[in-house]
C-alpha cells in the first residue's frame, strides 16, 4: 500500500496544504513547531478514523476553525486507487470511501494500514495499563477487524452491567447479565491470546538481531483473575458469583478484558522496573515492527511505517539495524528536525517544512 497524496483543511496547525509523496515514502525534515507530526498524524488519521495519539477530534480542529477535512489517495497493493476524505464538522464526523459514505471506521481500517513510532511510545511500558490496552485493542484489531466489533460489544455489556449494580435487581437480572457479560468475554480472549503467541514467536526469531537483549524480551498477559484464558462460561460464572459482594460495594465490574493489562519482560523481569531506557526505546520499536510485520502476513496488506523523530535517542548501530528490518515494509515516512537522519534513510526524498518561500 502506497499513499501518493493528502490533503489538509483546518487540520492542527494546517490552515490549507497538500503534498504528495514518493512511492518508497518520504523524509519530512523541519524545526520543532513546523508540523512535522500534525503531518503524519493527519496521515494516520487517514486510516483509522481518529487520532493516533489519542486526542479528541475538536482537539484537531485548527485554531479558531469549525472542523477539518482530510483527502488523502492511496495506492492499493492490487494497483488500484483508494481515496479516503474524512471530514469532522459540527461535532459530526463523515467518512467517504471512494465517494461512498461508510458508516463503519473498520471498513476504512480493513482497507488501510498504517503503523506509528513515536518518542512517546515508550510509555507503553512505563505508562498506565489504559495506555497498553489500547494500543493492543489497536493492533489486535489491524490484524483481526472482526475484533473491533466484539470489543464494542463487550464494553457495552459492561457499561449495562455496572448500571445495574449501581442500581436496585434481583438476582436473576444480575445473572442473566453475568451470563452475557461472560460470553463477551470469552469472544474477546482468543483474539488476544492469538496476538500475543504471534507477537512473542516473531520477538524470538527475526528481530534478535536489533539487539543482544531482544531475545530476552517477552509480552505476558496479566488478567484480573487468574488464567484468564482458560476459564469457560461455568468457572467464571462461579468466580463472579464469589466477588459479588465486592463488586456490589464498589458498584462496577471488578475484572474483565477492560481492566487486563500486558507486562514488557526482560529475562523475566518486569522493563517497567528493571530496564533501561534505552531497552524500553528499542523494545517498543521491536513491538511496533512486528506488528507491521504480522499486519503484512495475516492481512497481504503492506502497512505504511511512520517514524516521527525516533531516531535523536538511539545511537547509529540500532538506528541502522531498524532502517534494515524496515525497508522491506514498503512505504516509509521519517520525521526529523535534521538532515543527519538521511544518512539512515539514503536516497529517500526529502520534503522540508517551516522554510519561508
């Protein structure tokens, strides 16, 4: 997959701009304030339908605006077009696939793949395990769409569930709402699982070689309640029945795939703790890696790779070693406020931002 164009109206600092890139991908060299990452978060944008880093979409709006528009054309790996507008106006937000409305974000996110490095996904290991879930649920569901829509569904099951426990009920409408509150659930589970045992087999093979300690890294599930995995409808309907008492005082749901976190290891031991952060930096890109590689297998889509300002951190060793694991992924964009990194990225074309003229 190939993106030749975008177009930004009103988006972030971006009062009107368009630019077109090169099939192997582009380096955007600027300043710091020169919109290098409201470029490639616009970018991003494009094919998952909202902000890669989390921010509200009026949060995008530029300043003083009512909305923004996005076009961007891309370059299937079929050869033929793909033009994705997004526009988000009036606190209402349109997606237009080759000039039909969707009213489905995974039908643009089944289409579309693009992966996001960032200085800041480091805290994927230092930051909350909101912060993990989501960027798991984000790629689980790059790999496996159909995940998105049980996700959905499970939060909403959820959101039912705590209602009633804040709420007057008889014993049967709590159990009939365990009942369903387990079975999606139990939808959710093996997508997770699939991913880890995907993710932990790839970190043991192809990317040992970005660094001595990348074969001691592992990602570990951490459920609420013990071997998440292998428990079916009638355990945990058992283990909610144990906690009810609990759950009733705190008037919400105690455990579930909402309140799970994932835990970065390094010879057993948790990197939160007991890395350094420069393993944390190299460990996160090794994660963010595989999945455009577990993306390009399970769906036969290349994703676009793109590197905002990564490269200032790491020394010329490892930056080299992940410019090589990363030049078979097809179309790359490297943001960077110096023209050193084309040393990495020879003879990629370079686009600058915040020159007058």
């Amino acid at each position: 997959m190939k993106l030749q164009s975008i177009e930004l109206h009103d988006f972030r600092s971006y009062e009107q701009r368009s630019f077109g890139f090169e099939p192997q991908g582009n380096l955007i060299i600027g300043p710091n304030g020169s919109g290098k990452t409201n470029l490639l978060e616009a970018i991003a944008y494009t094919s998952i339908g909202k902000s890669i880093r989390y921010h509200s979409d009026s949060d995008l709006m530029r300043q003083h605006s009512d909305g923004f528009v996005l076009n961007a054309r891309y370059k299937t790996d079929l050869d033929s077009d793909l033009d994705v507008q997004l526009s988000f106006l009036g606190s209402r937000k349109i997606l237009k696939i080759n000039e039909v409305i969707s009213r489905q974000l995974s039908d643009l996110m089944s289409k579309v793949k693009v992966i996001y490095l960032a200085p800041d996904d480091i805290q994927l290991i230092n930051g909350s395990p909101r912060i993990r879930r989501q960027y798991f649920d984000f790629a689980i569901s790059q790999l496996f769409p159909a995940y998105l829509a049980l996700l959905r569904g499970y939060l909403h099951v959820v959101d039912q569930r705590n209602r009633l426990l804040k709420a007057e009920h008889n014993k049967s409408e709590k159990r009939s709402w365990d009942i369903r509150f387990i079975q999606a659930l139990l939808a959710l589970y093996p997508y997770r699982k699939k991913y880890l045992e995907l993710l932990n087999e790839v970190l043991q093979t192809d990317f040992a070689r970005i660094s001595d300690n990348a074969r001691q890294i592992r990602i570990s599930y951490q459920p609420a309640f013990k071997d998440a995995f292998a428990q079916d409808q009638d355990s945990l309907l058992e283990y909610l029945e144990s906690i009810a008492p609990k759950e009733l005082l705190w008037q919400r749901s105690m455990v579930g795939a909402h309140l799970d976190d994932y835990s970065f290891r390094i010879s057993e031991n948790g990197m939160q703790s007991f890395a350094s952060q420069g393993q944390k930096r190299i460990a996160v890109i090794i994660v963010k890696l595989i999945q455009a590689k577990l993306v390009q297998e399970t769906t036969n889509i290349v994703p676009i790779l793109l590197f905002d300002d990564i490269f200032a951190e790491l020394d010329a060793g490892h930056s080299q070693r992940i410019r090589e694991l990363a030049s078979g992924s097809g179309q790359i964009f490297v943001a960077a406020p110096k023209e050193d990194v084309a040393e990495i990225f020879s003879p990629m074309s370079i686009i600058r931002l915040g020159e007058s003229g």
